[in-house]
C-alpha cells in the first residue's frame, strides 16, 4: 500500500479529535443537536487550519444514519455507516466539493446549479462544498445569489476562503460565518507528539516545538514539515537534526553573540558573525532569532516569573536580563528587526547583519557604555564570554527612571554622529481655541521684543570670542539678534521671519560634564514695512480664532486686515477684489456679530497693496514665536541634553510640531 502523508492520515473524522477550534465545535454542535440547521456555511482561516476537515465532518452529520442504518442528524457521526466511510473515502455521490480556484466561471457556477434542483441519490442531503470560494468570478457569485439565499430543502452549501474581504457582501449575508483561528505552537507540538507515539518514532520535545514554531499557525504545515523531519533524519528527531533542516542557529551561537554585545568585545562579535557564515546559515533567520531572543530577554526583565527553568538556556537568558538595561534591549530589538526588513538593501547578507551588529554597539546607551558589564553566565556546556577588561566586573543595576520633559520627546532613530542631523519633537500644546486672551502672544512686539533688543549686543562676537565666553562662564550665550536681508515676498507667501536651526556645540558647565547650549537664533523682520501690529488687531486676531465659515469664504478671514474698528464698526481691508463679494462679506459678518454683538457692521474694502498684516501672516508669526518658547524649554531638560549629546543631534524648530487638546497638529 502507498505511504499516506501524516496530514492525510490523521485527518480527524469527527467534532471530538479536531484541534483548536472550539468555539466552531461548540456552534455546530449545538445547531446539529436542536435540529436548528442553516442552508449556507462559511469557514474562513488561513491555510491548513480545518476548513476541509469541518466541511466533511459536518456532511457526515448531515447525512450519518446510524450503524444500525436509522439514525438521525447527530453531531456524532458513527463513522461506520456507508455515508460516513464514503465522505472518509472522498467517494460519496452526494457530497460535492468544487475547487473555485479551477472551475471559477459562470459556465461552471450554472452547471453546478442545474444540478442542485434534483434531489439526492441516496443522502438525506446533497452538500456542495466550494473550496475557496474568493476566487469565483463576479458574474459567478451573481448566477449564485438567487439559490445561495433560497435553495431546495435538501440542499446544503459550505463554503471556505483564506481571504474572506474579496467575497462580496450579499455572498456574506446568506451565510453563517465562522472565523477559524490560527494553532498556537503548543497545539501544534502536542498534536505532534501524540502521532509520534502512535507512529512509534523516537523524539525531542524541543525538536517539535522548533517544527511548531515553524508551522506559523497552520496544522498541515506542522505536519508537513513532521513528514520531512522524519524523512531527513530517518525516523530520530533530535533538536540538532531538526535545526540542520531547517537551517536555524542553535541559541548557543546567538548567546555567546550577545554575550559580546554585553562584554563590549567586537573582536568576539565578529567570530560569532563569521562563525555563522561558515555553517552557511540565514543571517535573516539569525537577524529573526536575536530579536526573539531579545523579546524572551525583555519579558525576564519585565516579568522574572515569564522564564520557564526547564528551558536549557535558561540560565544564560537570566544573565543577559541582567547584563543589559531595559532600554538598551529595546534598543537592540529595534536594530535587529530593521536590519532584517533592510538586509535585501545591503551590499550583501553578511554586510548587512555585521553592520546591525556594528550599530547596537555604536549606539548604547551612554550609560551603559561608560559601565562595567558583568560576564555572562554560560549555558551548560558553553564556556563564559570573557570581559574585554580585565578588571573586576561590577553589577549594574536598572538605572533610575529619568525626569520627564516639560513636553513630550518623540522617538528619536538613531543617526551616525553628524552636526547637522536633525530630531523631530513634537511639543503638547494648547488649543488655540482655550487661549484666554491675556494668555495671547501673537507677535513679537511690546515688553517681548523691548526685552530682546536690550538683551542684543551691539556687535555680535566671532566664533572664537563666543567659545572663550561660553568656556569662561560654563552657561550658554545670550540670545543674539542679527538681521538678514530678506527676499521679496507677495502678501499670500510666509511670514517675512527667517531663523537660524539649533546646533549642539560643547561647553563645560558647572560639573565640568558637556553640555547641550543652543546657537543664537536670529528674528528678522521688515520693520520699515511690518515694524508693528496695532493694538487694536488684537480683538481681530480673538475673533478669527472662533469663526467658522464655508470653505469659500474662509480666504476673506486669512488673507484681510483690521483697518478700524470702534466697537461697532469694523473696516477690513483685502487686495484681492472677489473677496469683496457681498455673499462673503454677509457670512462674515453673521459670524463677527455672534462674538460682538448684533449691532457689529462689516465693510470690506479692496485696496491695491496691503500692510503685510493678515491674519495669515499673524498666525504662522504666533505659531512660531510659541515654538521657540517650547523649543527653548525643551532643549534645556537633561533628558533631551543627554540625547543630543549621545547622538550627536540637534532640534530644529522646523521639526517641531504644536498639537492641540485633541492631540492634532496645529497648522496654518
């Protein structure tokens, strides 16, 4: 007799020795039992998780009879009478499964139906089981609707997909859907090691739950590779033949490669690395296998009751937790996962991993890097990773939480060392909106702008002056105003301000550590033509802020300026003429009387060439003077310091974004 695959052999043939799906079993068994049957199924899951097999199962239901030939619908069929070993058998006239994969066509859909009128051979129903089902043409699943939704009797539909979104709607609503979930590892492997005690074969349990873990979820696939397991190692499953055939790297390898990591030894790093080429392993499985080991380190660290002794490297996994600080791991785990999304970019595998592994020990944490790491605690079996000192090691322990920043930092890649690399840093901020007015700073002017010209040298120092100053005092320069020569630019283009980015230079402060000192930034302004914003442009700039508008109309509220206003009359000015229409000037000014009073007339008046005070240009001016506050708060915390000074990056305000109480970007 020919040989049988496992999944084939062991194919389960009732509700009883099905694996993992439950909730399923549970539904059917009792729509079966209290007679309350549907006249459509729909089973969806990944691949090899079941679909087939409840289908012939629930067909064997349907139509059982009983051993002694006069039974009824049961939820357990008996597996003896001639309809259950013909479904088993795949000879049952009945029972009719159509692979819509091949036989997708409306011709084929028609042909199907025509045949559904007739009633069946010798069944209590005819079941037609169309495999996946998404596959159908349109015109297919439109011939099938009518007797989808009133079919004979005597006639049931199951139907399975692995991508249930591309089956339409009125298809969905016919029929009774059941989500078939994935197997977990465990499942798997206990599945597995109960057919190699039946089967007689000789196992490793880790060896099988290295073959569950490769099965991702599907139980053939798990069987599959069973069958091929059995095949290469002849019958004697080791974890060492499992791991040869499936070309993974043994968590030996990957200790003692993050041993080096944590004893900061790149000589030992790099006869790891070239250790695996020479067995002429996956670097994307190692990239693959490090992270999961980074996860396991994780867990021990968050939660020590997560590792289990009975693993073997479980002693070696509790020593790394110890040897890395939380944050360096989660490091080390992002590097890991996106070297192995990038290593297709690399030159080729073994430049792409070396250099992941080049990375974790270029960007540690500063900390760690200045610290004794403790050695390694070897596997049983595996000498220790030697320190790269030979001093005595000394224990960390899990650095203390630092403070929080006045404004939350987002997270920040890690970037070789460059002194123009550039951090986003999106600041919290207010609504605009819950701004009461004595709170308003929309513009640089008044006691604000008095207070930086005062503070403004008369001439600003060399570069070498400036250093010898800031050497001298260990604080930071002052903020220095020096104007630049702007370009021209129309009413409708951005504020006429320019500002210097912010880059990192080194000074030494008061405890002799380097510190972050920001560059003096410059705000220039045409002050011939915008020397000022009138007082009375504030009521304007409190109004704006709380008028809503049509789409149409909002332009009259950006692009105007405040000419008077006593109270009750208010004089708008706009150099674009069809802003002027009465249909914009009658919306605004509902809006204007709701915040004023009703007794508030709007005119609107065109005028050839403004002020440059509109309320666009008033807008983007608040907005970036209140970056700068924030920017300047920002850079003065020592979290924020001791990142830019870790990665040799600096905070431009162009990167900085304000969000209001709703956590959305505020823009202009």
């Amino acid at each position: 007799m020919a040989y049988q695959v496992l999944a084939r052999k062991w194919r389960p043939h009732d509700f009883s020795t099905l694996i993992g799906q439950d909730h399923v079993v549970r539904a059917l068994t009792h729509a079966l039992t209290e007679n309350r049957l549907h006249h459509a199924y729909l089973f969806t899951g990944t691949r090899g998780v079941g679909k087939t097999t409840i289908s012939r199962i629930l067909a064997k239901c349907l139509n059982c009879v009983g051993e002694d030939g006069k039974g009824g619908i049961t939820a357990h069929p008996c597996g003896v009478c001639e309809a259950c070993r013909a479904i088993d058998e795949d000879r049952f006239v009945d029972y009719i499964e159509m692979d819509a994969a091949s036989t997708r066509g409306i011709d084929d859909m028609v042909s199907l139906l025509e045949r559904a009128k007739y009633a069946p051979t010798n069944a209590r129903f005819k079941v037609y089981m169309i495999d996946e089902v998404h596959q159908l043409t349109t015109q297919a699943f439109n011939a099938m609707l009518k007797t989808l939704e009133e079919p004979p009797e005597y006639v049931k539909f199951i139907l399975a997909t692995t991508d249930p979104q591309k089956v339409p709607v009125t298809v969905l609503s016919r029929c009774l859907q059941f989500n078939l979930k994935s197997l977990s590892p465990m499942l798997i492997s206990g599945h597995m090691e109960e057919l190699l005690k039946k089967e007689g074969f000789p196992y490793e349990l880790p060896a099988l739950r290295m073959l569950a873990t490769g099965a991702r979820g599907s139980m053939r696939d798990g069987l599959s590779l069973l069958d091929q397991a059995i095949a290469f190692s002849a019958g004697n499953l080791t974890l060492e033949n499992v791991r040869e055939m499936l070309g993974t790297i043994d968590s030996t390898t990957l200790i003692r490669l993050l041993g080096a990591l944590a004893n900061r030894d790149p000589v030992q790093v790099m006869q790891v690395a070239d250790e695996i080429g020479a067995r002429s392993l996956s670097y994307t499985q190692a990239l693959k296998d490090m992270a999961l080991l980074f996860h396991r380190i994780s867990m021990v660290q968050m939660l020590p009751a997560s590792l289990n002794p009975e693993e073997p490297d479980s002693d070696a996994v509790k020593s790394l937790a110890q040897a890395f600080a939380p944050d360096e791991v989660q490091l080390y785990y992002q590097i890991a996962i996106h070297a192995r999304n990038e290593i297709s970019l690399a030159p080729d595998e073994y430049s792409g991993f070396t250099m992941a592994l080049m990375r974790m020990m270029a960007f540690a944490p500063a900390e760690t890097k200045n610290s004794k790491k403790p050695v390694v605690a070897p596997m049983k079996g595996l000498e220790a990773p030697a320190p790269r000192s030979p001093e005595a090691p000394v224990s960390t322990a899990p650095a203390a939480a630092a403070p929080k920043p006045e404004a939350q930092v987002a997270s920040v890649s890690p970037v070789p060392p460059k002194p123009t690399s550039v951090m986003s840093v999106p600041v919290a901020s207010k609504d605009p909106g819950d701004i009461p007015p004595w709170e308003e700073s929309p513009v640089l002017t008044g006691s604000k702008k008095k207070l930086i010209e005062d503070n403004s040298p008369a001439s600003a120092p060399t570069p070498s002056e400036e250093k010898s100053a800031v050497s001298a005092r260990g604080s930071s320069p002052q903020l220095q105003e020096s104007p630049k020569e702007l370009l021209p630019q129309d009413d409708q283009d951005d504020v006429p301000w320019s500002y210097d980015d912010y880059v990192s230079e080194g000074g030494a402060g008061e405890s002799g550590e380097d510190e972050y000192i920001p560059q003096k930034r410059t705000i220039v302004q045409e002050r011939d033509e915008f020397e000022g914003v009138p007082v009375q442009m504030n009521p304007w700039l409190e109004a704006a802020k709380k008028i809503k508008l049509i789409e149409s109309s909002q332009p009259l509220v950006d692009l105007s300026e405040l000419e008077s206003f006593d109270g009750s009359n208010m004089v708008l000015t706009t150099t674009l003429e069809a802003l002027t229409h009465e249909e914009h000037v009658s919306a605004l000014q509902k809006e204007l009387q709701k915040h004023f009073g009703p007794q508030l007339q709007l005119k609107v008046k065109f005028v050839s060439k403004g002020k440059g005070q509109t309320l666009k240009r008033l807008r983007k001016q608040e907005l970036i003077e209140e970056k700068i506050e924030k920017l300047d708060r920002i850079s003065k915390t020592k979290l924020v310091k001791e990142i830019l000074n870790t990665f040799g990056s600096t905070i431009s305000i162009d990167n900085v974004t304000l969000y209001d109480k709703n956590d959305t970007p505020r823009v202009i």
